[in-house]
C-alpha cells in the first residue's frame, strides 16, 4: 500500500473525504489496529497535510471522522486499493 501511505503524508488537493471513507479509516482501523483516539490524530494529520501543501481548507469535522471509523470497525471493511479507487474517480491526483 505504498501509493496510500504518500498520500497521507502529502495530502490531497481534491478527494479527501473520499480517501478517508474507502482507504485511512479502514488501514487505519482493520489493518494498523489502531484506537479509535490514534486513528482520528492519523486523519487529522493527514488533513492538516492537505491543508498545508495543497491549500485545501475545507472543514472536515471530527463527527464525520468519528462515524467512519465507527463504520468500518463495525463492518470489518478492508481498505480498497488505489488502484481501484482510481477506476472509480475523475481526480488524477490519487
């Protein structure tokens, strides 16, 4: 999961609502097993990232990042690849 992990750390322009559904909330949750509190600073990192590189201000709120951590420790979901993910999406920044 290479191309995720460089995501994270630089951030998105676009799609990062989108990212944090299908990829970080489920790695992030299912795979890294991290706690609910380390999960939402990872998010939280990630977005200030995106932010800061790509000037990307819009709010994403804890409530939303907290409901789909929720919703994929509940449902046991995987992280879907990039590879897929980009099938699926018009930006080409994935």
């Amino acid at each position: 999961m290479n191309g995720w992990r460089r995501s994270s750390r630089k951030g998105l322009p676009e799609g990062r609502k989108r990212f944090i559904l299908y990829v970080l909330s489920a790695y992030l949750v299912n795979v890294k097993r991290l706690s609910e509190e380390e999960a939402i600073q990872v998010v939280q990192e990630f977005l200030e990232n995106s932010c800061r590189n790509h000037n990307n201000r819009e709010k994403i709120y804890e409530s939303f990042i907290r409901g789909d951590l929720h919703r994929v420790k509940s449902k046991g979901l995987r992280p879907v690849s990039l590879e897929k993910l980009r099938g699926n999406t018009p930006i080409s920044t994935l």
